[in-house]
C-alpha cells in the first residue's frame, strides 16, 4: 500500500481533550457578574473592570405584527440575551405601532415614559429590540440621557465576550467594526481639525497647511484599513479550514453538522454523542469556535460531527458576513442535524429562524434530521403538538440519555455509503489493507481463500484505486445516497 495513505489521513488531527468544556466554564464562571458588587475596585485589571461592571438596563420592543405572545417572546428572549451579556433587567416596555418611529424608534410620548423609567430605577442603559439608524441612536440618546444600544450591539457584545479561537475573534471584531463605522460620531474637540489651516508656530509648518482632516475621519480610515487587514486574516484562516475539509473529503469521510438556535443544547449533544467535553452553559451563545470530532458508525464506518454557533432571530447581518467561512462548513456537510428545544415558548419561530440563516449561507437545500431536544423540561400539551406537525423528528434529551440510542441510528442510515462497489482478492502479506477496508469503507462480505482475503466491499474512490490491481471482478460505481 503506498506510503501516502496513511500521512494523508487528517482526521486524527482533532484535539479529543474532554476536559476543555470544563475549564472554559470555569474560567467564564469566574468572572460572572455579582449583584451589588462595587465597582470602585482598584485591585483589577482594566479588562477585568470591564467584566465585572454590571449594567442596569431597560427593554425596550416595538410590536408591528404577529401576535402579542410573539412581541413577548422576543423581549424575553432580549431580556437573556442581556443577562448573557452581564446586565441586570429592570424594567421592559413594548409599544404597539404599525412601524417604528423614523427619529426615535418609539413615539415621542414613550420617550418621555421610558426617561422617567431611567431615572425613577437608576438605569444606565436602554437596549431597543430592533436595529436603530445611526440617527435613531443619536436622538434616541439625547432624549433619554443614557446610553442607548440595540439589538444587533448587544449580540455583538456577547460574542466579543465569549470569542475564544483567533479565527472567532478576528470574526467577531470585523463583525464590530462593520456595525461601528456608519454610527461614528464625534463630540466637542473631536470634531477640530487635524494640522489644516493656519497652522502657525506650534504647527507642523509648511506642508502641513491644507483642508485638514476631522478626528472622526481619522477614526473612520483607521477603522477601514483595519476592516481590510481583518478580511484578509480571515480569507487566510478559511484556506486552512477549506484545505483540512478537503483532505477529509478525498478520504471519503462524510461530514455531521449540528445546527439549531441558540441555547437549544447542540454542544450538550455533540458531548453526548462523541464524549466531546466541549462546554456547555445555559447561556445564549455559548459557543462560537466551532469543534469537529471524529466518531463511527455501528459498522465501523468513520465520519465527522462539527458543532456550530448558534443562531437566533435577526441574526445581525454583519455576524453572518463575518462569520461566512465558519458557517460553509454547515454548507459543506453530508447531514445538518438540526436541534430544537422543545422546552421554548415558540419552538416553531426557532425552526424558521434557524432555515432562514442556512438559507443565506447555502444550506438549505442539504438532507435534514430534525431532533427535538430537552422533551425532559417541555410539557406534555406540547410534546404532543410537535409530534403532529413534525412526524420524521427524533425526540431527545441530552441531559437524561432519552432518545440518543434512535438519534445515532438515524444519523447512521442518513450518511452516504462508500461510492465504490468491488470484490477483490487481497494476498495474506498485505493485511494493511484488508484493515483499511474495514475503517474507511463497508465490507459486504468476507472469504478465506489459499492465496488471500477475498472481500466484497463498497469503498470511496481513493481507496478503490489502491484495491484495483487485487480486483475480481469490474468495480462498481454507486452514487453516495443519504
């Protein structure tokens, strides 16, 4: 057998430590945010100043359409998504409005309701359940007197938190920069201009003078030179991730991705499938760098599992942008095994978000396993309901075990058979190869003959060229079906 194939097999590549989810938790749990806790501390590091502060903050939706139970799905959903992001909830407000206000997103009159809101609760931050212009924000923040952000900023602020790789963090500061460069505005002093002028004796002199340049249209080239330099760090990282994708593609493994919302327990499954260790948290967006694992069929057919970040409804488009390269790998898999938690208010809302993310990035039209997860938190009215509407979906629960032994078997008969149907015959003195028949692809039959190992296999193609010379018969070739 020739020497290339056993170097070019890429999968043992993957890091199997069961104990990173353990520690990443740790470390996040260790810098949780604690009610009350001051934060006049002199004894941390500024970024550690920055985690421990805690944000007093008041919700703030616009109800145009669907039902009231859907206006407050989505401020409920805000309001984890805050205390994701390590702020403590207040109060919230929805107004009902055939559209959002053009200048401050509200009516004048809940301004007004929301200011005295802030100030009667000592809030410090106002959060608006949509995305706001840059002139929204501004009006918004002159009318209120605190900090005003929106939906898309918040999900950002999560994701620069929980950001771990390099490839998720130049993601998520791109993602960033995309959303800040249209919202720059400048105050006071910051508007003066940069050498232009009159320069005088305390200036740059001759070839200084000139129209000058603002503060903020320094912030804004600096901010696009780096855009640019993260784009191409990023086109850097997706060559890598596309090169290892290959590799497991010529040897014919297949691939698993598991997708679904946010929070919908795909990492608790990954861990329950693989004995991953990945983490796990009750948080939204808990993970962002995507893990890959190695497992096998029953008979011994070896594939892959990557689990995904999560997705969630008015998913940021720059997030989507950013996270393109990322979120191909769902795009390039054989099976999307997608996870709903069965336990949501709205598990339906969660399915057409999930489909409405794939279907950007490309996705959509790849075989899908519906898996209902956490059927040990939902009730039994709804158990029932999603069993009607959703009759192919397997019904788990990746805390209790339940249904995980009807999920693997499910998962197994969807992957695509090896391409290559053959029989051959395989001399004793070359057991490497009958071993490599087992790994990578399916052995039909098996004979013991005087001069060798006669087989009946079906295996992919890089393998069928390397069993050709012991073959017996004309090599079948089969299309992959799921």
């Amino acid at each position: 057998m020739p020497e290339e194939f056993d170097a070019e097999f890429a999968v043992d590549d993957f890091d199997d430590d069961d104990t990173q989810g353990d520690l990443e938790l740790a470390e996040r749990n260790s810098l949780r945010r604690v009610a009350g806790l001051s934060t006049e501390l002199t004894d941390v590091t500024e970024v550690e100043y920055r985690q421990l502060r805690l944000e007093r903050v008041v919700l703030v939706g616009v109800w145009t359409d669907g039902t009231i139970a859907d206006a407050e799905n989505s401020l409920a959903e805000l309001a984890a998504l805050a205390e994701t992001a390590g702020s403590q909830v207040l109060d919230a407000l929805i107004q009902r409005r055939s559209r959002p206000d053009q200048a401050t997103y509200i009516g004048r009159g809940k301004v007004d309701e929301i200011h005295n809101i802030v100030m009667a609760n000592g809030a410090d931050t106002v959060i608006c359940d949509g995305e706001l212009s840059p002139s929204q924000l501004r009006k918004l923040e002159t009318r209120v007197k605190v900090k005003v952000i929106d939906r898309t900023a918040l999900i950002l602020d999560i994701f620069a938190q929980h950001a771990k790789s390099r490839e998720g963090k130049a993601q998520v500061e791109l993602a960033q920069l995309q959303y800040l460069l249209p919202r720059l505005r400048g105050w006071g002093e910051s508007l003066s201009r940069q050498a232009g002028g009159r320069v005088g004796s305390q200036g740059g002199g001759i070839g200084a003078r000139g129209p000058g340049e603002t503060k903020l249209e320094t912030d804004r080239r600096r901010i696009r030179t780096r855009i640019s330099r993260l784009r191409r760090d990023i086109v850097a990282m997706k060559t890598m991730r596309t090169t290892k994708r290959a590799g497991r593609r010529r040897h014919g493994i297949p691939s698993v991705s598991i997708a679904g919302y946010t929070n919908a327990g795909k990492s608790s499954l990954l861990n329950q499938l693989t004995g991953a260790g990945v983490l796990v948290e009750d948080a939204l967006f808990a993970t962002l760098d995507p893990t890959t694992r190695k497992t096998m069929t029953a008979d011994g057919r070896i594939f892959t599992y990557s689990d995904t970040v999560g997705f969630v409804r008015h998913l940021p488009h720059q997030l989507i942008e950013a996270f393109r390269s990322t979120l191909e790998e769902v795009g390039e898999s054989d099976l999307i095994v997608h996870v709903v938690d069965g336990s949501h208010p709205d598990p339906e809302q969660q399915m057409r978000s999930v489909h409405e993310v794939l279907g950007e990035v490309g996705a959509d039209k790849l075989p899908e396993l519906l898996v209902v997860n956490k059927i040990d938190a939902a009730d039994e009215e709804t158990m029932l309901r999603l069993k009607r509407q959703w009759p192919g979906a397997i019904f788990v629960s990746a805390r209790t075990g339940a249904g995980l032994d009807d999920l693997r078997i499910a998962i197994e008969s969807k992957l695509p058979r090896p391409a290559v149907e053959m029989r051959v015959l395989v001399p004793y003195d070359h057991g490497e190869l009958v071993a490599a028949v087992h790994d990578r692809g399916e052995v039909l039959s098996s004979d013991h003959r005087d001069t060798g190992t006669e087989l009946w296999v079906r295996v992919p193609e890089f393998l069928a060229a390397t069993l050709r010379p012991y073959s017996i018969g004309e090599p079948v070739t089969t299309e992959r079906s799921h």
